[in-house]
C-alpha cells in the first residue's frame, strides 16, 4: 500500500518586476509545473503582470523531531567545560544512588604536552575556600587523545565538582596546577540540609 503524500498547502506572492514563473518557481524552490499546475487562472504563464497575485505550493513543515531520550532513571550525564584553551569539552556519566561515576575525554593532547606530565586525573571535591578532596583517580589512555576511567566510591553525594589536571604519576592527594576541565555534581549529587 503506498503513502498518502503529504497535504500540500499554498502561500500567496504578489508578482514584482521582472518575475516569470521560472524565477518565482525557483525563488521559493518549487518545480515549474506544480506552479503553473496551482495557478488555474492565469491562461498563459509565460505572460504574467506585476500586481498579479500567484498560488506558491508549498509542502507543510515536516512534523516536529520527537523529544530526545528521556535520561535514564537514576543516571546523570555532566559536561565538564575546558578550563584549558587546547581542551575540548570532557563529560562524566554518574550514579549517585550506586554510587559510580565515569570521566572521559575526547581529543586531548598527550599529558607530557603540559610540561612533565603524564597521566590525567579526574578529582571529585568540594570547592570552599580550603577544597576538599573526596577520591581521586588516573584516566588510562584508550586510544589516540581519549582518556576515560571509572570509579565507585562511597563520599559522592558529599561531592560538588568534578576537576580534571595533567599530573606526573605518583601525585600527592591534592589536584595541581595544570587544571583542564570542570564540571557540577550539585544537581548530580549533592544532598543539601
């Protein structure tokens, strides 16, 4: 059985100066015949005035794209901003009720491009005027400029922001100075009095 072709409706042009029914038909991107077809009153479309008002059919607006996938019950999806001008954006996928959480980055640059560095570290903290660090862990490469590691630690709902810096393995418990992204778990995780 075939489709029913879509309902074509008309708009209405007033023709100016120098139209033909070619230039009006490609003008709004129609094909001449269906043009002519939807103009009945007009006896001879090579001779047409300007003042003289034209049918332009037109197909109606696609229908809406449907919603995107509603999240997944229970999981949140961040986005961690470049904090870096060579960074491109990193994300992490989270469940705070499991508790687990995921860092990945695409299209980075090799650690020891940021002076003596060679791993990434993804830092789930609290930012206050002393930061508290909850967990830390080393992204591992898994392929050209992607970095990507998981963690499932008991203190997430305590945690406001993901940091992601270039460190040397081996770093101390405390993020450095080479900071590349960051992203909120307020709306994620925290649990607010």
């Amino acid at each position: 059985m075939a489709e029913n072709p879509r309902k074509v409706i008309s708009l209405t042009y007033v023709v100016q100066k120098g139209d033909t029914m070619y230039l009006i038909a490609k003008r709004f991107g129609v094909a001449l015949q269906d043009l002519i077809a939807a103009n009945p009153q007009i006896k001879d479309p090579n001779l047409i005035y300007p003042g003289q008002v034209v049918n332009v059919p037109v197909a109606p607006a696609p229908p809406p794209a449907p919603h995107p996938t509603p999240p997944v019950s229970g999981w949140c999806t961040l986005c961690l901003y470049p904090l870096h001008p060579k960074c491109p954006p990193g994300s992490a996928l989270v469940l705070p009720q499991d508790p687990h959480i995921m860092v990945a980055l695409m299209g980075m640059p090799d650690p020891s491009a940021w002076t003596d560095c060679d791993v990434y570290t993804a830092w789930v903290m609290r930012e206050t005027d002393d930061p508290v660090v909850f967990f830390w862990f080393d992204l591992l490469p898994a392929g050209r400029g992607f970095w990507i590691n998981h963690h499932s630690p008991k203190n997430l709902g305590m945690s406001e922001v993901v940091l992601v810096t270039a460190e040397n393995r081996g770093h101390g418990d405390s993020p450095g100075s080479m900071r590349m992204h960051k992203g909120s778990l307020r709306t994620c995780c925290r649990k607010d009095p």
